[in-house]
C-alpha cells in the first residue's frame, strides 16, 4: 500500500473532511461563500424549511427582508418614510434571488441605500453605502442615542 501523504490541508468547517481549495475551504464550502456569503448556508438552512434555498443565511437576506417590509407593511416602524411615501420595490426584487444576483453579497457594515431618495428601490437607484457614511449623512443633529444598528434599519 503506498504511504498517505499527510500534506494535504483539510477544510476548517466541522464535519468536513475533504481537502482544503481556497481560504482553508474545501471547494464545495469556498462555492458556498462565495455564492452566499456564509460558507455553511445550505448547510445551515436545511432544517429551518425556507422554501427560499439557502437565501435566508445570505448576507444580502436581511437587507431584502427590511426593504420589503419598508415599503409593504404598514405595521414597520418606518413604514411612513418608504411604502408611506409611495417608494416601492422594482417587481423584479419582490424576489429574493434577483436582488441577491443584482447587488451581490452586503460587506459587513454596509446597507442598502438609494441614489434618489424619491425613486424606488431598483438596480439602477440602489448601491451599497457604509452604514457609518449613511449614519452620519442622516442622523439629526440634536440626536446622539441613535445607534449605527437603528439606522441600518
Ligand atoms: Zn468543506
């Protein structure tokens, strides 16, 4: 029998024992990150019945749940400043795989924002801002309990 080279690097998600590819991930956990964000999305999202495949651990997901929700549920806090004021969501984004394709993954610290406050949220409108910059760019003067998290919203 020929000697097993113990050379090879192995991938760093539990559980996995297939060779590491790229930033210490097998090629099917790199695929993941690269595709969702999260290395362990499909994983992760096998038992919570998502019919949405593996997208509710996308790192854009929760930027698409809180657009939608600003602009089609009246109960949001904020409601009034977005589906309030008539700023709807391009039908293309009603589905999340779309919007996912479109803006690609959301960086830590960074949120949605609109290129023309008054138009909708569209490909053509919509890029990804540093919370901090929009933080600063939106937050009243008089104000300083608000936290970055709040405004993400
Ligand atoms: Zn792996």
């Amino acid at each position: 029998m020929p000697k097993i080279k113990r050379m090879i690097s192995i991938c760093i998600i539990v559980g996995c024992t297939k060779k590491a590819h790229a930033r210490s991930w097998c090629n099917m956990h790199y695929s993941r990150w690269h595709t969702y964000g999260n290395p362990t999305a499909i994983v992760r999202s096998r038992d919570d019945g998502n019919p949405i495949h593996g997208l509710r651990h996308h790192s854009a997901y929760e930027t698409w749940k809180n657009m939608m929700g600003r602009c089609y549920s009246p109960a949001r806090h904020n409601f009034a400043q977005y589906g309030g004021r008539r700023i709807r969501v391009e039908p293309r984004w009603h589905d999340v795989r779309n919007f996912v394709t479109d803006m690609g993954l959301r960086r830590a610290g960074y949120s949605i924002e609109r290129r023309d406050n008054n138009r909708d949220y569209s490909p053509d409108n919509c890029y990804w801002l540093l919370t901090k910059l929009q933080y600063l760019n939106k937050r009243p003067r008089n104000s300083r309990n608000f936290s970055v998290n709040k405004w993400a919203l």
